[in-house]
C-alpha cells in the first residue's frame, strides 16, 4: 500500500491541510506545526510507516540539490537598496538577533544546558533553513533528537512571536491616532542603483530550464568557493546565499530567480521533507523531554530579542512599541508579517486617510525586518551556531 506514491500523495495533503489551517486561522496557527503534529502522531500510532517520507524521494532531493537551489534563489531576494533606505530598521532586527545570541551563550546555557540552547537559537532567529542547517549538525553527531527539537522550535515559535508583535504593533497605532505617538521615519537616502554588470539575457534564454540553469551554476560555484576556497570554513548554505546575492547584483539572475522559474513550491516540498524526516525516529520518551527546553529557549529569547530592539530602538529615537514589533519579526517572517499588519490596518478606529497613512508607516519596517532576519541573517546565524553544539 505505501508505495512511493501513494506515499508521496500522503505528504502533500498533509502539508495541503496544514496550509489550510494556517489561512484559516491567519497564520496564527503554522501550517508547519499542524503537519509535524499530524506526522508525529502518524509515527508513534504507527499509522504512518518510519521511511514514508524518505520514501517520497524528496529527502534526497533536498539533501542533493534543493537547498541549495533554494538558498541561491534567497539570495536573488535581496534589495540592497531597499534594505540601505530602511536602515533603522535593518539595524534593529539585527540587534535583536545579537540578543538572542546572547541568551543563547548565557541564560538559556545555564537553564536547559549549551545544547538544547544552542540548537535552539538559529530557529529562534529565522525558519526552515536555520533549522535544516541545524538539524544536519545534530544528524552528523548522532543526535536526531536534538535534530527534531530543532524543527520543534520552527513549527511552534509563532505562538510567542504573533501575539507578541501584533499587540505591540496595536498598542503603537492606538498610541498615533490618540495623538500620543509621532510616526518616526525610519528611512533614509538609501543608495542609489547601479547599473547591473549583465544587461540581460537573449529571448531565447528566457524560459525556466535556463532559468534553472543559471541557478544550478551559481549554487555549483558556491560550492565550489565553501570546498576549496575557504577550505569549508564558510558554510556551503552560507556560501549558497552570498553567490546568489551577488548574482542578482551583478544580473547574472532576476530578482526572485527561484519563484519567476516556477521551481519555488517543489523545493519548498522537498525542504519540508527533511523536517518530517527527522521526526520519525523520535520516541514518546524524547518529546517529553524536549518540552521544558522548548518553553525555556522561545521565552528567554524573545525576551532578549525584545530587550536589545527596545534598546536599539532608543538610541535611533524609534517608539519602543514599534522597535519590539520589529525585532520579534525573526519568530514569525513572511506571510505572517503581512498578515499581522493586514489585521491592524483594518481594526483601526480612524477615518480612512489616517489609516492608510498608519498602514503605509507600519507595512514596509514590519515586511523588511522578518526578510532581513528570517531569509538572510538566519542563515548567516545558524552557520555559525550550529557548529558549537556538540563542542
């Protein structure tokens, strides 16, 4: 019965449920939480086999070139001059990840011990790549429970981030319509473009296989630069983000290379794949125990993302409501942030003029701050911790 179809038609309704669940609840409730709930309790009931996802194939293609693909086309979404004129905000989601940074080598360390913390800490700060990066140091030291707890901490941190953004987000507009609160700026000049290097390519390179082509060239030359050039001291996912930022600098690919060649929801298919993956190796036994050092690592983190984003926010004379909003973007990213932001426009009590302006002044910090972390820093964060773990 479990063939490789039928396994792999099992894989995407659940994942097709979870997606469901996600919009009808507007992301409040993770699409990725509901499918490793329902894989986890498939496993230990026995309802669904231990290799049915490796089964799928899709491990295996993530494993051999899907993240790599993935990362590379991450990296194509990267707008150096959106990110220059949004500086502040830049700045404290950055800031607030040197928090969690901090938690993690200090409170959380002494709480729950250096390994749950640290493996623990590049989910914390973005989503499915921090914990695959993760999850793969755990696997080569023999810890597939640690590599679980790691996807654990993906699929449940919204539940403390959502909350926690969107009453501050409500809070700080409330504060602007009473007259309480000034709108800050927090743009700046920006950079201006330059021309790219690569003006563009023939019509007749145009179609998704060149596309996918281009991609896989860039991601074998990150490779490449990780393996020898840095002799692996650069993280080869870490590589694959640099090369696709500087290929997108340069024109070499368009903006968004991995979504304009239609390849976006098959890679993102066979990069949940490696989360379920790691879920059916784990007893009941080990998610008990994983309980207390979820709880612990989500909350002392948000509270330090939190603490240093209200810091980083009075230095840059930014209202400490909106510097939270920012910093706590890490737990959530896109199309939560949009989301959130959505919701608060429209519970606004204020004519429509003030309420585009209050959406237009939220909307872009809220949207660039889960990117800046989630999509890039995350990858850059989770390179460097995920070494330390079993040190």
């Amino acid at each position: 019965m479990w063939t490789v179809l039928f396994c792999f038609m099992v894989y995407v309704i659940i994942m097709a449920f979870g997606d469901c669940i996600s919009s009808l609840t507007k992301s409040r409730v993770s699409g990725l939480f509901v499918a490793m709930v329902l894989y986890l309790i498939g496993f230990q009931t026995g309802l669904i086999p231990a290799d049915a996802v490796s089964q799928t194939g899709l491990v295996g293609l993530a494993a051999g070139w899907g993240i790599a693909i993935l990362l590379v086309g991450m990296g194509t979404m990267m707008d150096i001059k959106t990110l220059l004129s949004q500086w502040k905000t830049v700045t404290i989601a950055l800031m607030g990840l040197v928090g969690l940074g901090i938690a993690t080598f200090t409170v959380s360390s002494w709480v729950v011990g250096h390994e749950w913390a640290y493996a623990a800490a590049a989910p914390i700060s973005g989503g499915i790549i921090a914990g695959n990066i993760t999850a793969d140091a755990a696997n080569a030291a023999g810890r597939p429970d640690i590599a679980a707890f790691a996807f654990l901490v993906v699929g449940v941190q919204g539940f403390v981030g959502i909350p926690i953004c969107s009453n501050l987000l409500k809070s700080y507009t409330d504060k602007i319509i009473k007259g309480e609160v000034v709108m800050a700026d927090l743009s700046g000049s920006g950079a201006e473009e330059k021309p790219k290097l690569i003006k563009g390519f023939p019509k007749f390179m145009e179609s998704d296989n060149n596309l996918f082509a281009r991609l896989a060239i860039t991601a074998y030359i990150g490779f490449l630069l990780s393996t020898y050039a840095t002799a692996g001291k650069v993280n080869v996912n870490v590589m694959y983000l640099i090369v696709g930022i500087i290929a997108y600098m340069i024109g070499f690919l368009p903006k968004n290379a991995h979504i304009v060649s239609h390849g976006s929801g098959i890679l993102m298919l066979c990069v949940m794949a490696v989360v379920f993956g790691n879920l059916a190796t784990i007893s009941m036994n080990d998610l008990v125990n994983m309980i207390l050092p979820l709880i612990v690592t989500l909350l002392i983190g948000a509270a330090f993302v939190l603490l240093f984003g209200f810091i980083t926010g009075k230095i840059l004379k930014v209202d400490w409501r909106l510097c939270g909003a920012i910093a706590i973007c890490c737990t959530i990213g896109y199309p939560g942030t949009g989301i959130i932001c959505d919701e608060i426009s429209r519970s606004l009590e204020c004519d429509e003029e003030l309420r585009q302006k209050i959406t237009d002044h939220i909307t872009p910090p809220i949207i660039i701050s889960g990117f800046t972390s989630v999509t890039i820093a995350s990858v850059i964060f989770a390179g460097i911790m995920a070494p330390l773990i079993f040190k």
